[in-house]
C-alpha cells in the first residue's frame, strides 16, 4: 500500500516537473486563463480531474498493477 502511494506521488513528480521543464510558458498561460475564471468554475474543473484520476485508478487497478 506504501509501495503504491510512493508510485503514484513519484509519478505526479514526474509529470508536474516535466510540464516546468519542457513548457514554461505555457504553463504561464495555463496560469493566466485559471485566474480569469471564476470559482465555480476552477471547482468545477477540479472535481473532473478527481474523478478521471478515480477512474484511470480503477483501472489501474483492474488491470492488476
């Protein structure tokens, strides 16, 4: 269980980092349209990026990783 939280963190690392790495200045746009959004929105956003992970977790899981 340990094992896996580790993976998952040292993947979302990865991930974070190569989007600093290899796209700043798009991540300077990303940033720049989140901030014209209003709360609802970004929440509305949020909770779809919780239930994509939820559901690529699942399914990680049924494929027996």
């Amino acid at each position: 269980m340990i094992g896996t939280f580790f993976l998952a963190l040292g993947l979302v690392l990865i991930v974070e980092g190569l989007v600093y790495a290899l796209a700043p200045s798009s991540l300077e746009q990303i940033l720049a349209l989140l901030r014209s959004l209003r709360e609802d929105q970004i929440c509305l956003i949020g909770l779809a990026c919780i239930a994509a992970g939820v559901v690529l977790v699942w399914c990680a899981k049924m494929l027996g990783v």
